[in-house]
C-alpha cells in the first residue's frame, strides 16, 4: 500500500485540524477557570467567567476523584469531535479561496459544537439526578448550560476558526467519499454518550463517597411537672406546721375527696368539692381547702386560687367543722369564664384539706387557662 492511500483524505486533514484545536481550546479555558477556582484567588468568579466560561457544571467538578478531571477531558473530546462532524457544513458555503467567509462560518461551527456539548452536560445532569422532583427541572438547567458554551463558542471560536481556515488549502475542492462521510460522525456520538454517562457515573461515585448519615436516637420522653402532691404552704395550726394546734385535723390520708355537681350561667362557673372522713375517729377541718390545677397534659399550672365567693358561689367564711366518721362537707370554685380557645385547659384539680398535707387529684376538663383567677369558699357542712 503506497503513503498516498495510507494519507487521510485531503478533505479530512483540515477537519481534523479544525477539532483539534477546537479540543485545545476548550481544555486550555476549561482548565484556567478550574484552577482559579481550586486555588482559592480572591478573585470574583464571575468576572473570571467572562474571560473563561465555566462549561463544566460545579458539582461536577467538585465531584469524588477522578471525575473532575474526567469530566473536562471528555467534554474537550466531545467539543472537538462535534466540531470535526460538523466542519464539512461550511465547505458549501465558503470555499478555501474566500478565506474571511470561512473563518466566519468555521466559527460559526464552534458555537454549534459548543452549544450541542452544553446540551449533551444538561442531559447528563438529568441522568444523575433522575427522576426528578419536579417536570420544571427537566428544563430549568437548559438555558443556563446551553447558553455558557455558546457564549464560550463565541469568545474563543475564532480561534481554531482562524487557524484551520489557514490549514484548509485547497481540501475543499476535493470531494470526500461516502464510508468517510458516513464515519465522521462517529467519534462525535461515541463521546457524547461518554459525556452523558459521566454525570450518572460521577453522581454515584459522590453518594459513595458520602457519609452515613447519622442514625436519629429517639427522644426521651418528655418529663411532665405536674403539681406537687403536698403544698410548699403549710397552714399555721396544721399538725405538720411548727406550732401544732394539737387539735385533731382531718389529713389528706383520713379523708377522700370527690367531685359534686357543677353550674354554669353565662359567663360564670362554679364546681362542688365534697370531702368524707374516712378515719376511725372524729377529725377537724379547721381552714380553706388547699387547691391547684393541672393541664391536660399534666404539667403544672399558673392559675390565682383567692378564698372567697363570686357570682355563683358564697363563701360563709371560716368555720371549724368536725366531722365524725363517714362525715361529709363541700367546698365551692367559682370563677368567670375564660376564653380557652388555643389555649391549654385545666385537665384536673388537686385538692387537700388544708394547704400542707396530701392532695387528691381528681380528672375533668375545666375552661380554666393559665394566667386565670378562681375562687375557693371554705368548708362547710352540707346544707349550710
């Protein structure tokens, strides 16, 4: 075989000519905007980017090792390569002869093959994240993408425009046959599907890379601070006070509380307490009852309990009472009605026979917020 058949065609050389420094120019800019952004310069990125675009997507070049710089190398073969398909489009319209017309239309050809490389990064960039959360995300990345290559075709296409223009010669005029015709596009579509596949590749390498997430321990309960069984407050005279009386005491271990009948009229409230002597003997009581609320969810509230009457209630004011065993008395809460909406109600009430011994705590769902007043009567006996 002679050296003139094993030679490229004449209208191949040029072509090749003309993707190779199309490679090189990508590669060369591609590369400075990388570097200035892996140095650190204090220097806008933006600006830099108007001098070398950023072809290559940031995630991707910040991507595990060794896809950053796969990336840019399999993008710089596919610029060049589309690049070399699509040169034979201008040689209909310029001819060798008319040099300025064919650097215009070679560099027309850069920005076609920059735009189609933007293209093939954006469908890359929806394999790896497919699918996606949304339909607009198919598009979203399309202008920004596209729209960088191009501009990079347009500032730097003239390039390998001028130069293959000068290494074109009379190639033009010889016509070029058809298995090469049909051949040409290839390396184009053997890396433009690298280029595509990169980006899913680089994707799984990141989610390799990346670390477990932590495992969430669950919460511990939340500690629930509900009234205090006994009041701080000790009554002067109790048996549990620094002076005792001496005097028999009904206690929060001898008695039993529960629940009487409640009234309502509009906007005032009252609720009946009754207290029984479940002791063996004769007990007194000899003061206020001692009373706090709950919420429903347990937690202590700040509610102003005042000795007296309201509206619905009358107090007979302080009376010592004694009851025998199985004796009964009441007591009575009074109070205005409160606006409860979202806000947390009274889930139940704690009740002693005087502040400083044991209290009962009894469940019902009251229209009583924090922050509200209520008023208790003293013990007195049923009837009075």
């Amino acid at each position: 075989m002679t050296d003139s058949r094993r030679a490229a065609p004449p209208a191949l050389r040029p072509a090749l000519v003309f993707g190779a420094i199309t490679a090189a120019v990508w590669l060369l800019t591609t590369t400075a905007y990388a570097l200035v952004a892996g140095l650190g310069l204090p220097v806008p990125m933006g600006a830099v980017g108007l001098v070398f675009p950023g072809t290559i997507p940031g995630w991707l070049a910040s991507s595990a090792g060794p896809w950053p710089v796969l990336g840019v190398v399999v993008s710089t073969l596919a610029a060049g390569a589309l690049a070399f398909a699509l040169a034979p489009l201008v040689l209909s319209a310029a001819g060798p002869q008319r040099r300025g017309l064919l650097v215009l239309a070679l560099w027309f050809v850069v920005l076609l093959a920059a735009a189609l490389a933007g293209g093939l990064m954006v469908l890359g960039g929806i394999a790896a994240y497919w699918p996606p959360l949304r339909l607009l995300d198919l598009v979203t990345p399309v202008a920004p993408a596209v729209a960088t290559a191009t501009y990079w075709g347009l500032l730097w296409g003239w390039i390998p425009a001028v130069l293959a223009a000068k290494a074109w010669g009379n190639a033009a005029a010889a016509p070029e046959g058809g298995r090469a015709r049909w051949l040409r596009p290839l390396p184009a579509v053997l890396f433009g599907v690298l280029l595509v596949a990169a980006f899913p590749l680089a994707q799984a390498a990141n989610r390799a890379e990346a670390p477990e997430p932590p495992v969430a321990e669950p919460l511990p309960e939340p500690v629930v601070y509900g009234s205090p069984e006994v009041s701080m407050a000790v009554e002067d005279g109790a048996p549990e006070s620094p002076n005792p009386s001496g005097e028999p005491w009904c206690t929060g271990g001898d008695t039993a509380v529960v629940l009487g009948g409640g009234d309502a009229a509009t906007g005032h409230r009252a609720q009946e307490l009754r207290i029984t002597n479940t002791g063996d003997a004769d007990c007194l009581l000899a003061r206020y009852p001692d009373i706090a609320f709950d919420d429903e969810g347990g937690s202590a509230m700040s509610v102003l309990v005042f000795r007296g009457g309201t509206f619905m209630t009358d107090d007979p004011g302080l009376e010592p009472l004694t009851l025998p065993p199985g004796g009964s008395a009441r007591a009575l809460l009074g109070w205005n009605a409160m606006a409860a909406a979202g806000d947390v109600r009274a889930g139940a009430v704690l009740v002693a026979p005087y502040a400083g011994t044991g209290r009962e705590k009894l469940s019902l769902v009251l229209d009583i917020v924090n922050g509200g007043a209520v008023a208790v009567t003293a013990w007195h006996a049923d009837g009075a």
